[in-house]
C-alpha cells in the first residue's frame, strides 16, 4: 500500500476482517434486535442476536451498511461477542470509546487490528456501531423480561 493515509488505515487485515461479515447474516432466528446509525458517516448496523437464559450472547447476526472500516469492526464485534453478557458488551463499548478518545487499548478480542483508525476520527462513529447496535439489542431484551 501507498504511504498516504488512506493507505495505512485500509490494512490487508482490516479489508480481510470486512470480508468475514459473511459469516455471521442478520438471520430470523436471532430475536434480540438493535440498530445503530453514526452521525458522522451514516454508516447503519442492524444485529441481531440469541442469548441463553443468564443473557450470555449464544448468536450474532448483522446487516451493515458502512466503509470497511465499520464492517471490519463489526466482523471484530461478532468474532468476540458470543460468551458476553449486557454488562461486558456495555463496558466495552465504552471502553472502545475512551480507546479511540486516547486512551488505552480496549479489552476486545481482535481489536488491535482497526487500530489505525483511531487517528481518523471520522471513522469512530462506524467502529462503535456494533456495540451500540448490541446494547440496544440486550437493553430491549431485558426491558422485555
């Protein structure tokens, strides 16, 4: 890649994580659903997601519309999500949010590799779609119970 900016933050790892969003399709069974829309691109995320009776997240499912960056940071968001629960998904969306203020690296699996995009501002609103998108998605499910 060229030495630009744009250069450095379309990484072969960040296009190759985009790719992996055909993995996890937005999918009927899942019935947790939340929807996320940055201000700043328009980037839009819909998920859904199937959770066991303790709230742990046993499925993921997403429709995206965003630049690679939002996709790649949707495929890290499902590729770590299964396992977690509503407080975990919220304290590390925001903990995502601090990291791209500044502040240290979030503990996300795979999150390291969107770590160029922290420089490009107007890239943040699309990385935290999926976190936004899920902690709508298990606020409504527990306001549901």
């Amino acid at each position: 890649m060229n030495g630009n900016g744009a250069g450095r933050l379309y990484t072969p790892e960040l296009l190759s994580l985009a790719v992996n969003l055909a993995d996890y399709p937005l999918e009927d069974s899942l019935p947790h659903r939340g929807e996320a829309v940055s201000r700043t691109c328009g980037s839009k995320l819909a998920l859904g997601l199937a959770s066991d009776a303790d709230g742990v997240i046993e499925g993921v499912g997403m429709q995206v519309s965003a630049c690679a960056v939002g996709q790649a940071a949707a495929a890290v968001f499902a590729a770590g999500a299964m396992g977690m629960d509503r407080r975990k998904v919220a304290a590390a969306g925001q903990a995502i949010e601090g990291w791209l203020a500044g502040g240290p690296e979030a503990d996300w699996p795979g999150i390291g590799a969107i770590a160029a995009a922290r420089e490009h501002p107007g890239r943040h609103g699309a990385i935290l779609l999926p976190w936004r998108a899920a902690h709508a998605a298990l606020s409504n499910a527990a306001a549901a119970e």
